[in-house]
C-alpha cells in the first residue's frame, strides 16, 4: 500500500552520514593533537622543540640531559591542568546533553538542578572558616550533592515529580543557594576571604594537580560510563514522560539515574575547577550540528568537543597575557557570541 | 481476548462519574470506535485503556492480566498507541523515531539492534514511507508523520493498536486513507481502538462501536445497531439523520443543512 | 491544583529571602555626612533603631577640645583627655598607647586580651550580633574609633559624639593613626615613644643592609592568595623584600594589583632562592606543606635548599599593615642573611618589642617564630 504524498523540501537531512566511529576517531585523534600542542605552550620559556625533545625522550626511558625543572613543569604543572581540563569539559558537555534531552529544551544548562551554586556555597563556605583547599574541594561537591538533592526532594513533598516540578525546584534551590552565597560573602572578610570566593566562583585550573584529580576520579567515571550507556534512552525520554511510557520505558527512574550522574559529573567538576558557565550549553548544540541530533551520536561526540574545547580554552588563559585569565571570563567571551550564531542558523527551526 | 474491560468508573475529585460501569470485550481483528461529544469523558475512556489514566474502580485484563499489575515494558509490547498530535523537538530521523518503538524489547544499558532497525523498516514498508527514513522527522508533512506514529506503534509489535482521533488534523483525502488503513490493520489481526469525532467513520469501517453518554454509560454493540439516529441525536444534540445512499453502497450521517440560529 | 501551590511556594520563599536582605540593611542605609552635625539635632530619618534623646543631650558642658584629623582627613573635635573611649575598629592598632582603663567596651580581639583580660569586661556596643549608633551612645563615650567607612559615624555624629575614623593600608596611614590618637587619647608622649622606637626597627634593618653588595642580594619572592600569584614591589610584602636587603624578580609584575597572577610558570622562571608566604592570607588554595611538597615545585631552587617560609607569628601578624612589619622585615633579613643578624640577636629585637610597645612578657614560643 503506497501513499503517494507531497513532502515538504529536505531540510538538513543528514541522509548518507558519517558513521560515528568515523568522528569518534577523529575528534580523539584531534584530542590527542591538542593536548601534544598544549603541552608545549607555557610561560616557561621553553621552545616546542625542547618540549617535544623531552616527551620524547621521557617516554623512550632516556637519560636526561634538561633541567628536572623543565620536566617537572610539563609533567607535573600542564599534564595535570591539561587532563583536568579534557575531563571538565567533557562532564560538562556530557550533562548539558543530557540534561538537554531529559527536559526537552535545547536551551537548558547543567546548573538547571543547582549542583553549581550548591557547589559554590559548599566552597564559600569552606574559606569562610578558613579550613584547607582539600576540604573546600570536599565541601563543594558535597553541597553540590546534596544540592540536588534538595531539588529531587522538593517535588516528593510536594507530591508531583513531573519534569515541571523538577524544574522549578531546581530554579528554587538555586535560589536559596545564591541566597546563601550572599550571606557568606556578606559576612566574609573583604581582605582575603572575599576575593578567594569570588575568584574560586570564576573557575581557573592553576591550582589542580594529581591527586585532586584522582579524588574524583571514580565518580566521573561513573557518570561518563552510565550515561553514555543511557544515550538512546535519553532519546525515548526526550520524547515525554507519556509517550516514553507508552513506549515502555521507565521514565522516572531513568530519569533520576540520569539526573544523578550528571550531578555527579557537574560536582566532580565544579570541585576541582570552580564554576564554568556555557560549556554545558554551546558545547552539545555544536555537537549536534556536526552529527545530528541521535544522543547515541553526539552524545559521545560531545565529550570530546567539551574536552577539546575546554583544553584549549584553559591553555588560552594561561597563555594570552602575563597574567592568567579566569576561565569563566572567557568561556563566556567565546560562548556568547557562538551561541547568537547558532541562534542565527537555526531561526527557521525554532520559529 | 485482547481487552476485557469490566465495569470501568471514572470520576473526577469532587466531581460526578464521567465514567460509569463501561465494561466491553475485544478481540483480535476487531475494531471498536468511540464516539462521544466533547467533553463527555471519551478521551478519559480511552486514556484509561492506554494505561494514562487509573479508573477509580473496575478492571482492565489485558490479553487476560490486570492491566494495573502490569509493568510498563509488557503493557507496550500489547498496545501500540497513537496520539493525535506530536510536538517535535529534535530532528530526529525518521527510522530512529520509529525505532523507539523498539523500547519495550530494549536492555537496560543498551541501544537498538540490528533486529530492531529491520522491524523497524518494515513498518515503514507497510506504510509505505519507507523512502522517508533518512529524512529529519522535523522536514516532512502532517500526513506522513502521522504515518511514522503509526509506524512506531506497529514496530512495538503489539496486539492492540489504539489511535486518537487519528483523522481530526488531516484533509478530506488523507483522513479516508488513514480510515483504510485501520481497516488493514484490523484484517492483518490487529486490536484496534479508535476514537472519533464523525460517526460515519464508525459506519465506514464497522465492527464494533460505542457511545459514551452523558451520564457515563457506555453503550457498546455492532456499528449499525449502535450508530443510529435515536442514540446519535441526544448524544450530539444535534437533529442529524442517517441516510442510506444506495449510489456509494452506504449509509451516510448527515445534518439536514443549517438552521437559523 | 499543585503546580500552583508549587507557585506559589516558590514566590513567598523568593519574598521571604528579599525581606531578610532588606531587614539588615535599614540599619546601615544612611549617606555618610560630609559635615559633623552639631549636638543638638536628634532627627535620624533612615536608623530603625530611635534615636535616645536624654542620654545624648546629656549636655556637655563646654568641654575644652581638640582638633584631630582622622585617616580620612575628616577634622574632628575630641574632648581632651577622654575618660572615656569605644574602640569600636581596630584596637590591636592602638592598643599600644595605654588607654586599657579608659576603654568601656568590650573588647573581642584574642591578641588584646592576652595582654589584659580585663578588656572583656567592657558593656556591648552590639544589638541582634551588629554593632549599632544607640549601643554605642549608651555607653556614654567621649570618643570612639570605627573604620573609616563604617555607617555608623554620621549617625554618632547626629548624636553629637566625635568619631575617629581609622585607615591602616599602609605605613604613611599607620603612622598617622598614631599620631592622631597620641593627639586625641591625649597620649601624645607615648606616640612619640612608638613612633621613635619604631624608627629605630627601620634604621635597624637599614644598617643591617645597606652594605650588601648587589652580587650578593638574594631573590626572594612573596606567594599571594592563589597558587602561582606574587607580590608585586607596591605591596607591603613586595616592598619588604627590597627593605630585607632582597631582589625581588616579581617587583614590577603586575604593579599596582594586590597580588599578580602570573602563574606557576613564572615563578619557576624566576626560580628565586627564597619563598615567601604570609599567614595572614587565611584563604589561600595552597598551603606551605603543599608548596614544599608539590611535585611540580621540587626543582625549584628555594624548595630543594628548604628555603620556603610562612612568615611568622602565632598571636600577631608580621607581614600585615601593623607597627609589627619591621619585625617581618627583621625576619626576613635573620633568614635571608642569617650572618648579619643572628637568630639570638632576632629574639632579643622581638622581646624587646613586645615589651616597649605592648608592655607584654612574652616568650619565644608563646610568640611561635
């Protein structure tokens, strides 16, 4: 049985696409290349060659014939900045994708559930009473945690745990949050403690090393893994919570497993990095113009887009001027005006 | 049996029944319209039947288990639905859309196999729009993607396909190929539940239909006993009458031209 | 039905939060006046807290005063030889020129009350934990020190009470406030006395460096807030360095910024022999363990000689805008040099400073340098 139609004009079709493994391949062999080349920017006055010349030679076991200093620096000041950056911008990309699908709007970010100014209040909180930066680092992702928690709370009470509920309430503990955060600032001593919060909340990579990173290794793991193994499902979900049901999918949940490893990916990186605004945002409607907009395709895709972006980003502002640049300054100087351009291309769409 | 509805009530906190005691079978190859006006409780009745809506009281045994025991996984692998309308928000192809059909049969941590873009594709060949599936399912037209939720309810492979009011978004020519498509369905030995604003597409495809009164009572039987101008009238308040039209084959449901108001 | 209830939760947590920033704002709304408004005006518009007519038209009968210029160049007529003074900001600033008895507040500062307990048993200036114009007024002061920008001095003023404004950024400004409260607490012999002796720290280190050839300068660097951040030489801390006889290759880096973040990498440049970290920087993201231990830092020359230093001491700062900060140079210049001032020589300098400034007995490990 044929029915003979009208249709409209193709849009982009996307018919005939790159496999995925294709870009896979390719956006890590661009990884990979960014990473080499960051390794060799610095204000270290060491040429690419000698850079190179000292990976080289490191990973062969050869006797060194430089300055420890020179390894110390590549090894154990950019290696360290330059993974964490990979793997921010990645947990980032990740949750904003997910998150994206989850609530059906291409215009929500991985704060919508208030793990960031969660994390921030656990921070703030932690320089106020001047303890150690490892328990700040602690103190963020856990207020991040239990951020979300509150917000997945909210609705329970309130007996509607619709995506909507969800929502507001985050917009609610976000707010609370940012309350909270005022009141810290506003008692905080000018001198010091103010402008350490403020500038933890602008987000800068100087201070990570190894063992930062490796604490919260195993819960970004987790959250990379599962929610890379829940793409397609994060497709159903985009679909409503009735029509996933009627699909047979369980949307609740899948809904809060999702919910709770990009919490777990956000925290993870607020903590080591502070607060990074539009990554989360931009990163996976790049992505989702390169590949379409299948999770199982850009989702994986967005990964690595966030971590090179991030990277690159990172190393511009250790490197542009004398001084190093917050990351949030740039990452919204750079994200803006993307975003308007994306805005732009996709008028007809959203109209 | 597909559907054993018994005594289904429904009703609103603080409101009357809108649904009172509705009890029907349904087998396979059968069909079943609805008919009802506005705001009776046909949409409720049939969201009750899709598993949207728990009835206040009364069972649904579908392929002979309480619906109310079932998870949602085995309640999609018996009944396809199809909604009237779809609000797209990403481009997702169209064989990927039709594919979600797939969930039910889906692991946990896992995407769609081979197996499932093939029953998939199939569903697009019987609908014959199988020539869309690379194309965003944003870039096509009404018509055919009403026939991709139609696709997408086939690939779940259920017993039972409910639409709702599939017809009320389409022109004249597409709505009478969509009827002739439920009635396909219905011959390949499918349930099918329809909802719908116009009796004659009750008398066009026969089988069973019911009305939903406004008291809540369901009356269910073959079409030309139910769909007849004595229970039509005070249904739709309306002085419509049923004429046979010995030309086309039929009987027709027909309003006598307007009246001043 | 519950989105709404949802609604209209959200709105009144929203309000709830707006009018808890509101509350404790009123009390400080109040433009600083320009002018000291003369004793008998009692109109406060904004304060929420009433004014207290008869305690402070307790009409003071023409007192002789005096003149005093204020941190903020504000002239201010003080009573002369005030009984007594509400060290509302500050005191560990002034605490040194004798006033104990004729304070009448309660005094919180940990280092003021190791030298006399008795401080804590002064009335309260606070209502509700903040400090307000009426706790103040009812105290019944002569004289009282804020800092400078504090909002209550307008509404002390209105109230006919003189208040000092004090700013210590600097040395030019700390040496002013000495001065000011010589002149005002009628202490003026003892300021002489501080300031002198604190002349003499000056010279001290200046004698002990002015001969060092410059081949023989060690670089030193002072570590800011943030990892890989440094002292610039308009900073006290950059400054001292060059006053301890020191190189400082951070000095014109990021002049005129409090601390320069240059990053890791430009300190291993620099590669100085001496690391430097205040310990009053309470919210710094690094400690002097992580600095010493960091992988990333072992090459650096300062870590393998073990020449990294927070500056010292327990109970009081070194490195901070204080009559303290010679010590911090003299320090600087016993680690840098040890063989121009020895570590007994140091000890003998601090002891006697805490003794002729403070009137302290302290010991070397009370003091924790």
């Amino acid at each position: 049985m044929r029915l003979a139609e009208q249709s409209l004009p193709a849009g982009s079709t996307r018919a005939g696409r790159t496999p995925i493994s294709a870009w896979i391949a390719g956006l890590t062999a661009a990884l990979i290349l960014i990473v080499l080349v960051c390794l060799c920017l610095g204000q270290y006055s060491m040429s690419v060659g000698e850079t190179l010349h000292i990976m080289t030679a490191k990973a062969a076991g050869a006797e060194p014939d430089w300055k420890p200093m020179k390894e110390n620096i590549i090894f154990f000041l950019r290696l360290p900045r330059i993974i964490s950056a990979g793997l921010v911008g990645a947990s980032l990309a990740l949750s904003g994708s997910v998150y994206q699908g989850i609530f059906r709007n291409p215009l929500v970010s991985p704060d919508l559930l208030g793990v960031s100014s969660g994390a921030c209040v656990g921070a703030a909180l932690s320089i106020l009473l001047n303890w150690d930066p490892v328990t700040t680092q602690f103190m963020a992702f856990g207020c991040g945690l239990l951020a979300v928690g509150l917000t997945l709370t909210i609705p329970r009470l309130l007996g509607s745990t619709s995506n909507i509920m969800l929502v507001l309430s985050g917009v609610i503990v976000s707010g609370l949050m940012g309350s909270f955060l005022g009141m810290i600032k506003y008692v905080a001593d000018p001198k010091s403690q103010l402008q350490a919060i403020t500038f933890w909340q602008m987000g800068s990579f100087a201070s990570v090393r190894y063992p930062d990173i490796l604490s919260v290794l195993l819960p970004m793991v987790i959250g990379f893994v599962v929610l890379l193994a829940l793409s397609w499902w994060i497709d159903v979900l985009s679909m409503g919570e009735t029509e996933a049901k009627l699909l047979g999918a369980n949307f609740k949940p899948i809904r809060n497993a999702a919910v709770i490893c990009a919490s777990l990916l956000t925290a993870s990186s607020v903590c080591m990095c502070g607060t990074i605004s539009w990554v989360g945002l931009v990163i996976p409607h790049f992505a989702r113009m390169l590949v379409g907009s299948h999770g199982t395709r850009y989702m994986p895709v967005s990964c690595l887009l966030g971590a090179c972006f991030m990277i690159i980003v990172d190393t511009t502002a250790r490197n542009i001027s004398g001084m190093e640049v917050p990351i949030s300054i740039l990452t919204s100087l750079i994200g803006a005006p993307f975003y308007i351009a994306l805005m732009r291309r996709r008028r007809g769409e959203l109209q | 049996m597909i559907y054993d509805v018994r005594k289904l009530q429904f009703a609103y906190p603080g409101g009357k029944n809108i649904i009172n005691d509705a009890s029907f079978t349904l087998d396979e190859g059968e069909i079943l319209n609805i008919l009802g006006p506005n705001g009776a409780g046909k949409s409720t009745l049939f969201n009750c039947l899709a598993n949207i809506r728990r009835p206040g009281s009364g069972q649904i045994l579908l392929n002979g288990k309480p619906m109310e025991k079932m998870s949602v996984k085995e309640v999609a692998k018996v009944i396809g639905y199809v909604q009237q309308t779809h609000v797209a928000v990403f481009d997702y192809t169209v064989i990927y859309f039709v594919m979600m059909g797939r969930a039910a049969s889906v692991g946990m941590f896992s995407k769609p196999k081979e197996e499932d873009r093939r029953i998939a594709m199939d569903a697009l060949k019987t609908l014959g729009i199988d020539h869309l599936a690379e194309r965003p399912y944003t870039a096509i037209s009404g018509g055919e993607r009403q026939m991709a939720l139609i696709a997408r309810a086939l690939t779940q492979q259920p017993r039972a396909i409910l639409l709702d009011e599939p017809t009320s978004h389409l022109d004249f020519g597409r709505s009478t190929l969509i009827l002739e498509l439920v009635r396909e369905l219905k011959s390949r030995g499918y349930s099918v539940i329809m909802t719908t604003h116009d009796p004659n597409h009750a008398m066009l495809l026969g089988g069973k239909a019911a009305l939903l009164d406004r008291q809540g009572i369901l009356h269910v039987g073959p079409a030309e006993e139910v769909v007849t101008e004595e229970n039509l009238r005070p249904l739709y308040r309306s002085e419509l009458h049923i004429v046979d039209i010995p030309q086309l084959g039929r009987k027709a449901c027909l309003s006598a031209g307007l009246k001043a108001i | 039905m519950k989105k709404t209830i949802a609604l209209i939760l959200a709105l009144c947590m929203l309000l709830s939060f707006a009018s808890c920033g509101a509350k404790t704002e009123t009390a400080k709304t109040q433009e600083p006046a320009k002018t000291e408004a003369p004793a008998d005006t009692k109109e406060d518009a904004k304060t929420e807290t009433p004014a207290e007519p008869a305690k402070t038209e307790a009409a003071e009968p023409e007192k002789t005063t005096v003149t005093v210029v204020d941190s903020t160049g504000r002239e201010v007529e003080v009573p002369k030889n005030p009984q007594r003074i509400v060290a509302g900001w500050g005191v560990k600033n002034y605490i040194c020129m004798n006033i104990n008895d004729l304070i009448v507040n309660e005094i919180t500062d940990k280092f003021c009350l190791s030298l006399d307990p008795d401080l804590a048993n002064g009335g309260s200036i606070k209502r509700d934990g903040n400090t307000t114009a009426e706790a103040i007024a009812e105290l019944d002061p002569d004289v009282v020190v804020l800092k400078w920008n504090s909002k209550l001095i307008p509404q002390l003023e209105a109230l006919g009470i003189p208040v000092l404004g004090l700013s210590i950024e600097d040395e030019a400004e700390m040496k002013h406030a000495i001065e000011m409260f010589g002149l005002a607490f009628g202490r003026e012999d003892r300021a002489k006395e501080v300031l002198d002796y604190y002349d003499t720290l000056t010279a001290k280190a200046e004698e002990l460096t002015k001969d060092i050839p410059e081949s023989e300068k060690k670089t030193a660097i002072f570590l800011g807030q943030y990892v890989g951040s440094t002292a610039p030489d308009t900073t006290l801390q950059g400054l001292a360095i060059e006053q301890a006889g020191g190189i400082n290759p951070a000095a014109d880096f990021g002049r005129g910024e409090l601390w320069a973040q240059g990053g890791m990498e430009k300190v291993m440049e620099w590669d100085p022999e001496y690391i430097f970290m205040a310990n009053h920087l309470t919210s710094r993201d690094y400690t002097l363990e992580s600095t010493i231990e960091d992988p990333a830092n072992q090459d650096l020359t300062a870590v393998k000689n073990g020449h990294v230093y927070e500056s010292p001491c327990e109970i009081d700062l070194w490195m901070y805008p204080t009559l303290s900060i010679k010590l911090g140079v003299l320090w600087m210049i016993h680690t840098m040099y040890p063989e121009r001032l020895s570590d007994a020589e140091l000890e003998s300098i601090v002891l006697e400073f805490y003794k002729t400034i403070y009137g302290m007995d302290v010991t070397r490990e009370q003091l924790g340098f």
